[in-house]
C-alpha cells in the first residue's frame, strides 16, 4: 500500500487533517489540513486504489474536466510524496 503506516485520516466537524502519529504520540506540528476532495483521494489511496483508478472515480463523482482532476490528483499526490506520506 502506498499510504505510509503512522498517518491517520480524522474528518472533526468540516475539517478534515492527516495527522502522524508515532509512539502513541501525535505530532501537531506535522498535521496536514485537507479539503474534501483531498480527503476523497486520500482515503482512496489507502483503499489501495491507483492514481488512474482514483481518476476514474472521480470524473463519475465530480463534475468537473477530466484534465483538471488529472492535475488535482497528481499533484495532491506529490504534496503527499513530499510530506512523506506516500510512496510509489
């Protein structure tokens, strides 16, 4: 799975954040605050999906241009790289 063990997904009122944890512990300075759409991918992610799967899923969940979410997706998913969360 690509998603990297010690994150966690946390959906509080309208906000969603990915927050790290190790050792039972967790690191407000590392929490990373999502959209709804983010969230979306990332949970698809953990679900095991691929970034082409996920891409499918959303043009039938959004309306939106296949090319838009196309840049959405990647581009979440290298912010996510970055953070150490993801890895392909």
């Amino acid at each position: 799975m690509p998603i990297e063990k010690g994150f966690i997904l946390k959906h509080i009122g309208n906000d969603y954040m990915i927050i790290p944890t190790t050792s039972n512990n967790v690191r407000f300075d590392k929490i990373f605050n999502l959209n709804e759409t983010s969230a979306y991918i990332y949970e698809r992610l953990n679900e095991g999906k691929n970034i082409e799967e996920i891409i499918d899923l959303m043009l039938n969940e959004y309306n939106a241009p296949k090319d838009v979410i196309t840049k959405d997706v990647y581009e979440f998913v290298e912010e996510l790289k970055k953070r150490g969360i993801y890895k392909d």
